[in-house]
C-alpha cells in the first residue's frame, strides 16, 4: 500500500494512492483496519504534505561504509544518532530555504522508516511489525556548521531541512533498493541500501531501547557518498527504487 498526506478544501487528509488517484481515508493510517471516506482525488492535483507529522526524525550518521571513507572517519562500531526537530519537515515540491548562517548547503539522500505503532524494546526480528512503511529523505545539512566531533543539531535542524515523501510505501524490500542523488538533472549520489552498516531491524530495536518511537516517527538510515553544495535555483531530486522521487528546489 502507498500512503500519501495531502491538502484538500483548506484540510489535512491522508489517502492511499492507487494507479494515480488518491482514496481518503478517515483518521490516520495508523488505525487499523483502514476505513475510506469514499472521496477520491486526482494525485496531480493535490498539495502533497509530508507523508507523517514526526515526534522525532533519528537520523543516523555514517551509516554508508563509502560516506565514512569520503569524511576519513572509521566504520562506527555503534550507530552515530541525531534528532531533527518536527519543525525541520517538508514536502515533496516544498522549497529548502537556504539559511543566512549557512555557507555551504549539503543534500543527502536517504531511505527513511516510518515507525506504524508505538515501538519501546522491540526486538530485532519482531522490527517489522512496528514499521507502517518506508519513504525518502533528503538530511539536509548546513555542512559548513557542523563540527566533525561535536553536535549536529544547528547544521541539521533548521526549518525545511527534512524534506520527506512523495509518499510511503510498504511494498519495498528496504535490503536492497538503489538509491540516488541529482542536482539539476546530474548525477551526485548513487548507492543501494544493500550498504548500509547499520540495517534496518538491528536500528529500529537499538533505538527502541533507548526511547519510545510514536506511530509516524521517522528513522532516517544516512547518506552514501557522493555529497557536495546546492544553491540557491537549484532543484534537487533524490530517488529511491520503488518509492518514486522527492524533489525541491533551494530559496
Ligand atoms: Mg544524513
């Protein structure tokens, strides 16, 4: 199933996608079974909002083995982890505003999980029962603000810094799925989460240990190599086998 958030009559509404229409549902799709409202939309025509309304974005860090080798850091043997705030979502064909603290502006293409129940303990091999679906994130990264050993919240938490969607999917496998970046129709990043370091069950149980994930929190799972700038007029795409392209242009 594709999930999508969008905008319709000046109201927030989630839908599942289906040969590009968009069914309503009521509430959300974290409340199963699912039930339809009975309206329908053209998918081209709504303003799509950012899949979730997130608690917390995990992110994590130098989850790439090629990523680490581009920063000359070493394999970590436990997850590099950050929050970005819920202030920091965006939709797909939303602008990134490029900050005036920020002389460097980084994309980073990224699969993201999206947590379906409340998650507290999960054990690895029971991860999957707790994700409603995967979609795409761009970790944007003010990267000229980022120390290398200190804190990441500044560099990567300002407002559009986590543009997410077009929509989620659960009909991925999220082992193996090419992943890639352009800037104004070039190539910058292409990879296969087949390389992450730190998969998927293995994180979703880790952090679960540490703090509860809430029904539509994110787990963004890091960037491959291949990052560089973006300014301003320039349109970014990232794309994710089997979960389409999220796509934003820098003001
Ligand atoms: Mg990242």
């Amino acid at each position: 199933m594709k999930y999508v958030r969008f905008e319709a009559n000046g109201k927030d509404f989630y839908g599942v996608l289906e040969n590009g229409r968009i069914r309503t549902i009521e509430g959300t799709p974290f409340q199963k079974p699912l039930h339809f409202t009975g309206e329908e939309h053209n998918y081209e025509n709504v303003k799509l909002l950012p899949p979730v309304q997130f608690s917390k974005a995990v992110c994590i860090g130098l989850n790439y083995r090629d990523h680490a080798e581009e920063f000359g850091l070493p394999i970590p043997e436990t997850p590099v982890v950050f929050l970005k705030p819920s202030t920091s979502a965006a939709a797909h064909s939303d602008n990134i505003i490029y900050p005036a603290l920020c002389h460097r502006l980084d994309y980073e293409a990224e699969l993201a999980v999206v947590i379906g129940k409340k998650a507290k303990d999960v054990k690895e091999e029971e991860a999957a029962d707790y994700i409603l679906g995967y979609t795409i994130a761009n970790d944007v990264t003010a990267r000229d603000l980022q120390p290398k050993n200190g804190q990441w919240t500044i560099a990567k938490g300002f407002d559009t810094f986590m543009p997410l969607g077009p929509y989620i999917s659960d009909e991925v496998n999220p082992e193996n799925l090419m992943i890639t970046s352009r800037v104004n129709g070039k190539t910058k990043q292409m990879s296969n989460t087949s390389n992450l370091i730190f998969r998927i069950p293995y994180l979703v149980s880790y952090l679960s240990s540490v703090m509860t994930l809430l029904p539509g929190d994110v787990i963004s799972t890091g960037t491959p190599g291949g990052i560089s700038g973006m300014n301003k007029g320039d349109v970014v795409e990232i794309e994710i086998e089997g979960l389409g392209i999220l796509k934003n242009t820098i003001a």
